[in-house]
C-alpha cells in the first residue's frame, strides 16, 4: 500500500466512524425523551464506545474538543452522574460542534497529477487567448461580408466559429481538437475557395497572418507544456527519473501527436 492509500484508508476510517457517531448521538438524544432507562444506558453506552473507538484511532494533537467532551459527558450519564436533564443541557453544544466538524484531512486525496493545469498556466501565459479572439473575428468579418454567397460555406463557417468559441477556453484536448478542426476547414476547403473573391484578399491575409503566429504560440504552449509535464511526472515518480526515453504524449509544430501523425500544412495565403 502507497503512502497515499494508506492516507486515504485512514480518512475513510475516520469518517466512516464520524459518521457513526453523529448517528449514535442523533439516536440517544431522541430516546432520552422516552421513558425507557434501560433503553437510554443501552444507547448512550453504545454512544460512548463509538466516540472512544474515533480517539482511539486519533493522535492526541487530532483530537478535537468536542470529542473529549463527548466521551466525558456521556461517561457522567452512563455511571449515573448526572440524570438526563443535566447531560442534555450540556451536551447540546457539543453536538453542534459535532455535526459541524471538518476534519482537517477532508481535503487529502490522491496525488494525481493536473495535467489540464499545467496547460492553463502556460496557455495564460502565451498569446493564444488574444490570437484565437482575433481569428474568431475575422472569420466572422469574412461570414457578414456579404461577398461569400454560397449557403454551405456561410454554414461551414458558422459551425467552425461556434466551434472555436466554445473550445478556446476548454481543455488541452478540447484546444487542440479545435485547432485540428480550424486548419482542415481552412486547407481543404474554405482557403481555396475564398481565395477566388479578391475582395476578401485583406481579411484573408490578416487571418493567414494570424493563424501562423497562433501555430507558433500553439507549438511553444505544446513544448512548454510537455517539458513540464515530463518534469512533474518524473519529479513524482522516482521510477521515472532515469529513463531519458520516458513515453510522454508529445506534439509536433502544428498540434499533432507524434511520431505517428505527420505534420500538416497551414493555409498557403501567398498562393
């Protein structure tokens, strides 16, 4: 078992016997009101070896308060002490503190790595946000020029704009899928027959322009991105360290996996 799991067992533990107490003390409380003694020692014994089965699992410097206080007050009910009226009334705000509880290992998970944070931060770092606005928007001019009147090409550009808009703040999968979607619209269809109307030459030259400063702020986020990731992973798993060959998804220029996709070419605009 990793240190990790062997974390992770101890939180379920924990919560799975929190729970049991919050469930305990919800029940004894209830009774209490009833006119069964033995039912009420019963409960409130059954009470008892539950909050002490939590501290007994707990490091001192762990143990909250209220569970110390839990154990003492129910123990006063249990030897005859104190009656029922003298432990509700001071019970009560213990339990609050009981059911409002967060153990500070609430938040301990499993180490895994964030692969689309890494990506966030590099991509916030680039250009990618602003070069992507501009490429939306100059596909847009192109759409509500008035000079493209072909009905499924105005479609075609409908759907890549949409398309571009959704998934330029998506994931790394989401940006690249895109991105993929944006160059095979523009080399298989739309640069070459756009390219006939020279009244958008203007709008196709600021878009070409665009596109290829997005390529190369596309493949320094890639690199950046996977130097890191390879740095991390190889960071955490000591395993790693020493294969210089280490598998990790890599990209080329253009946003393609390799080595077993090619590169592909982007819009030639000086043709």
């Amino acid at each position: 078992m990793t240190t990790n799991e062997s974390v992770q067992f101890f939180v379920r533990v924990v919560q799975e016997k929190y729970s049991a107490l919050k469930t305990a003390a919800d029940t004894l409380l209830r009774e209490l009101a009833g006119d069964d003694p033995a039912k009420k020692k019963s409960l409130a014994e059954n009470t008892l070896r539950v909050a002490s089965d939590l501290r007994a699992i707990l490091s001192r410097s762990d143990v909250p308060g209220w569970l110390n206080d839990t154990i003492n007050f129910i123990s006063n009910f249990t030897t005859g002490s104190w009656g029922p009226k003298d432990f509700i009334a001071n019970f009560v705000n213990v339990k609050a503190q009981l059911d409002s509880h967060r153990w500070q290992f609430d938040n301990v998970t499993e180490a895994a790595f964030d692969f689309d944070s890494i990506f966030e931060h590099y991509k916030k770092d680039s250009r990618l946000p602003e070069l992507f606005d501009e490429i939306i928007r100059l596909l847009e001019e192109i759409e509500a020029s008035g000079e493209v009147d072909s009905v499924s090409m105005l479609g075609a550009l409908g759907k890549v704009i949409a398309t571009i808009r959704k998934c330029k703040d998506g994931s790394y999968f989401s940006l690249n899928s895109a991105w993929e979607f944006l160059l095979s619209f523009l080399n298989n269809y739309m640069w070459g027959e756009l390219s006939k109307l020279p009244v958008l030459g203007t709008a196709l030259e600021a878009l070409g322009k665009t596109i290829r400063e997005a390529d190369e702020e596309m493949f320094k986020v890639h690199k950046a991105v996977q130097e890191e990731m390879v740095r991390t992973v190889t960071a955490e798993v000591k395993a790693l360290s020493n294969k210089s060959d280490f598998p990790f998804v890599a990209y080329n220029r253009n946003g393609h996996l390799l080595p077993t996709q090619n590169s592909r070419q982007l819009p030639d605009v000086t043709a």
